[in-house]
C-alpha cells in the first residue's frame, strides 16, 4: 500500500492534531479529522493560549529566519539572547526533577526549531512577546526565561491558521464528532467509532493519531488521579478534554505512563466560570506574582514569589494555591511595581480591590485575616534587602532575609500607596499522565510492544512532564509530536 491509499484518522482539532493531519496529508495519506467540539468552540486548548513556543535558537540569525520580517530597528533595541539545545534539556530536566523520559525530551528539544519552521511553511506567523516575556530597562529589551516567540493572533490565530491550512490541503474535518472508542483486533487498530449528530458509526482507517488532549476537564477523574480537592480547581481551557482519546487507548491495552497525579496549573481568577472563556482567553491567569507578594487566608505567604522566572514556576504554584484555605490567595502589589504587572491585570472580569492603605486594603480583601496581613506585611517589609538593586530581566538576586519562607529574587517592600490585590485560585491547564509512545510517536502496550496502527501526540502523551513545566513547551510538545505521529500513521 502507498502513503496514498492510506486513509488516516485524526481525533483532535487542537494543535496536535493538526500538525499530525497536515504531516500525514503532506506524507500523501488521505487525512480526516474529527474534533469533538462543535465549530464555534474548535480548537481544544490550543485556542484559549497565547500561542507562545518554547524552542532551542543560537541568537538572532534564528530568529530572523522564524520571523523574517524583523526590522533592524527591533534588533537594535532588543537583546533575544539566544536558547540552545542544552539549555532546553537543562530546564525540561531541571524543572521536571530529572524524571522527564529522555528520548522524548531530545526529540522534544532537538526536533523544535525545525518544526516551527515547518510550521511556517504551512502559513502560521511568528512575533516576538515583547509584552509578557521581555521588559524595557536602560533602553532595550531583554527576552529572559527562553520563551521568546509567539504564534500571530495567538491561539485563536494559530488554530484559525491551522484549519485553512487543512482546508487547502484537502483534509476533511468534522466538527461535533465525538470518538468514544477505538476499532481493533489481533492486528492492530482499524478505525475509530464516532458519535456524530446523534448517530453512532464506524469509520474504518489504515491507522489513528490520537491528539485528543488530556481529562483536565473531567472533574471525577481529577479528583481520582490528581487527588482530593482537584475537583474545586477551575478549568482554564476547553470543557471537551474529558479523557477520551487516553481511555480509548488504555481500553485495547495501551500503556499508561508518566505523572498521573501531576498536572499544570496556576493562579487564575477566583470568580472565572467552570471552564474557559474563548472571548477572554488566557486572561483570568494572573502571572506577575513575582513582582509582588502571595497571601493565603491567614494573611500569610507561602510560596517564595520569586524562586526563578514565572516561566518555571507558574505551573506549579497551582497546586499550593489549590492546598491553601477555601483554594484562595490574594496577589498584593504597591504602586513601584504596578506599571510591570502584566496585560491580564487590567481585563473588565477581574477580582481586584485597591486602597491608599494597607489597613483599607485589607479590609476589602476577602476571606482574609486583617491582623494576620498586616503583621504579615511588617515582617515582610523587614526583611527585604533594599541595598541589592532591583532588575526585573534577570535574577537580581534583591530577596528577604530570615522569613519562615523568604523570597529570593524581586523582593521590594510593599509599602507606596496606592496598593492593589487581586483574588486568584488554582486553574487547571492539563494533566501530565496520559499513554506511551515511542521516538515515531507509536503507542505502546502494557508489554511495551507498539499498537499497529495507533499513535498520540500533544497533552495525552505522557512521559514528558512531572511536577512542574517550562512555560511554552506544550504547544511545541503537540507540534514536534504531532508531526511525528502524522508521518508515522502516513507509514512514511
Ligand atoms: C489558558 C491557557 C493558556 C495556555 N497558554 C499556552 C501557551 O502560551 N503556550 C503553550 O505552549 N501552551 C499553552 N497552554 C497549554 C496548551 O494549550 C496545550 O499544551 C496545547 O494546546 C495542547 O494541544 P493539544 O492539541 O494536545 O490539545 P488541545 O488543543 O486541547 O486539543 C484537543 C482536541 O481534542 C478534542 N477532543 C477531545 N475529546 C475528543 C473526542 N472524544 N473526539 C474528538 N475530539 C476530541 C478537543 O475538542 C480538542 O479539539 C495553555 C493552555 C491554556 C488552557
């Protein structure tokens, strides 16, 4: 058979899943793609992101070939540094506390570049994130933290990108078709059954690419794996990443793998609805902690704000915010600070309260222990060392000293009227624990021998992440996966 006869089935309409159609359709397959979703709420996850990737560069030559149309002016005032392979193996390594699965990661790491630039050549844009992921001082920009391009119209952009590019290149795809379970016998998979327009059928396949993302919207299953307490989390993005394409696989005997009680997750607004809003995107998340101070009900801190740049450690603070009485932390700043707060916090649906004094802020502040605070903050404001300068684009190394738990970068005092405080709880992204696959994206079984005809890519592959997660790589991890998984299932 050529790559020609193959037919290739899809499960996913996020950007796994269509990284995987357009490599299985530019590999010759015959490619459908069935998203559960219906049309308006397309796109998984993928939709509700920022569009920003991770990827290794060596300075501003790559840049220049991701983005060929920055003007020497950018370049003049903006330092992109550069982020090469190692340094993306040290974070994915560092950050996962060496437990990452290493012949995933170097794909992961090494495979990223490339693949932009392939995705490039199916039509999506790249723009440096001046806004969120660099900040002016002495006159330039200097991009920290390794994450330093962002997809054009960001998520919804980057979906609506991939879609007309499936459109043109002949794929099919069909929205409000549900896969519930996978067609297989002793040789392998042979298709899919589908839910569609109240109807259940079979749509037989040469082979399928699961890419239907993780069970982060699957509050019983949450509470299962991730543990009591799970099911109060919001969910930040799409409520249709229920766990199906990870069950459809377990069901015929795939392999789970990886941090199954370990998820992404962070701050995001204590009165966001139940799942995400595609009209306000990723703007409930509320990222700038490390320019101020996190306090819980008692009035206490409980995380050191500035252990590392946001990108290393936003993903994990979800769970401590989530651990804190009533799922609450209030994020307080003064006013030296409140010109770097990043643009979520100036969106109509925010909880925020501001004040002239401590005293009254703390009185507008929710669920929140007035003396506990305000002692909280007396301490606190002891214990910084004014005397180390300030400098948001590197680890300035300005922290406390002698605090139950200090904070060891960006440590100002809070004590310049006028003071603002934002109410934020745990919002979940995804789950880290999903199927295992091999370096062509093939899923293994329970014996470790490959599934025929069955492949995953993007949030339902585990083995990549536990405990934590280096801002940007998801979306990265669906594109370099997917396209694997996509040429794989085209038998090329
Ligand atoms: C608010 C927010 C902001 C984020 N920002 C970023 C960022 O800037 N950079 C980054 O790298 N990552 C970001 N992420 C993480 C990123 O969204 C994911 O890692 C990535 O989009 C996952 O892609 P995916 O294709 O695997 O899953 P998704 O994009 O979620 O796609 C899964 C698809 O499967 C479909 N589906 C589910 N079940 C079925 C079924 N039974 N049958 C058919 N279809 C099904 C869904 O409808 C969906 O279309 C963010 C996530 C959120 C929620």
């Amino acid at each position: 058979m050529t790559a020609a006869d193959r037919h290739v089935i899809v499960v996913g309409g996020g950007n796994a899943a269509m990284c995987a159609a357009l490599a299985a359709r530019e590999s010759g397959a015959q490619v459908t793609v069935l998203e559960r979703a219906p049309m308006a709420e397309r796109g998984g996850n993928t939709a509700f992101t920022a569009g920003a990737m991770r990827f290794a560069y060596h300075g501003v030559d790559d840049i220049r070939q991701l983005v060929p149309d920055l003007t020497d002016e950018q370049v003049d005032k903006t330092d992109f540094g550069s982020y090469d392979e190692a340094a993306f193996l040290e974070d994915m390594a560092r950050v996962t506390e060496y437990r990452c699965d290493p012949e995933l990661v170097e794909l992961l790491v090494t495979r990223s570049f490339p693949t932009l630039m392939w995705m490039r050549s199916k039509g999506v844009q790249f723009v440096p994130i001046y806004g969120r992921q660099a900040f002016q001082f002495d006159g330039r920009f200097t991009f920290w933290g390794g994450l330093t391009l962002e997809a054009v119209g960001g998520g919804p952009g980057l979906v609506e990108t991939e879609w007309a590019a499936a459109e043109r290149e002949g794929i099919q795809i069909r929205c409000g078709a549900r896969a519930f379970a996978l067609l297989h016998d002793d040789a392998g998979v042979k298709g899919v059954k589908v839910h569609e327009a109240g109807r259940s059928v079979d749509l037989p396949a040469d082979a399928v690419v699961l890419a239907a993302g993780g069970f982060q919207a699957n509050p019983e299953w949450r509470t299962r794996y991730l543990g009591p307490g799970w099911d109060l989390a919001k969910v930040r993005g799409t409520r249709f990443n229920t766990g199906d394409g990870i069950r459809m696989a377990l069901d015929i005997g795939a392999s789970s793998y990886g941090n199954w009680s370990g998820c992404h997750a962070v701050g995001w607004d204590r009165n966001a609805p139940e799942f995400g809003d595609l009209k306000v995107g990723d703007h409930y998340q509320k990222h700038s902690y490390p320019w101020g101070i996190m306090v819980n009900a008692h009035g206490q801190r409980f995380v050191d704000e500035g252990a590392d740049f946001r990108n290393y450690t936003y993903a994990k603070y979800g769970r401590r915010i989530l651990e804190q009485p009533h799922q609450l932390t209030w994020q307080v700043f003064d006013a030296k600070v409140a010109h770097l707060l990043r643009d979520e916090y100036r969106i109509r649906q925010v909880t925020k309260v501001k004040a002239d004094t401590l005293e009254d802020l703390a009185k507008k502040m929710d669920d929140v222990d007035d003396a506990g605070f305000l002692a909280e903050i007396e301490h606190y404001n002891e214990a910084v060392r004014t005397d180390i300068p300030f400098n948001p684009n590197v680890k300035d190394g300005r922290r406390t000293v002698g605090l139950p738990v200090d904070k060891t970068n960006w440590a100002n005092t809070v004590d310049q009227p006028p003071f603002e405080a934002y109410a934020v709880t745990a919002g979940i992204t995804f789950t880290f624990g999903g199927l295992r696959i091999d370096n062509r994206a093939r899923v293994l079984d329970t014996g470790g021998a490959i599934i025929p005809g069955l492949h995953a890519c993007g949030e339902l592959v585990g083995g990549l992440f536990y405990f934590n997660y280096p801002g940007g790589t998801g979306l990265t991890s669906g594109s370099v996966f997917g396209k694997i998984a996509g040429e794989a299932a085209a038998g090329t």
